[in-house]
C-alpha cells in the first residue's frame, strides 16, 4: 500500500514515533509522508485555538 493511501492520523503516529527514535525533522516528514509546513499552516486554528 502507497503512503499516500494511509489516513493523515497514521502519518502523525508514524511521524511522532520517528521523532522519537532521534530521525531529524526532515526526515521523519519525509519517511511519514507530511509536508509538516502545509500541515500546520492548514491547522493553524486548532493549534492556536488549544493555547
């Protein structure tokens, strides 16, 4: 099965454990298949509503 056919909730589970496993950034971004920057930028509202 392609990344891309994977919900955006497993990418964020595959993305936080890659993080945690010392990846960089980039990589974990990349291995997960997020664009982290379009990511945030379309939920901005949900992060900036949690503060």
């Amino acid at each position: 099965m392609s990344i891309t056919h994977i919900k955006t909730k497993k990418k964020i589970e595959v993305f936080l454990r890659l993080l945690e496993k010392k990846e960089s950034l980039q990589d974990a971004c990349s291995k997960a298949g997020l664009d982290i920057k379009s990511y945030l930028l379309k939920n901005r509202h949900l992060l900036l509503k949690n503060k």
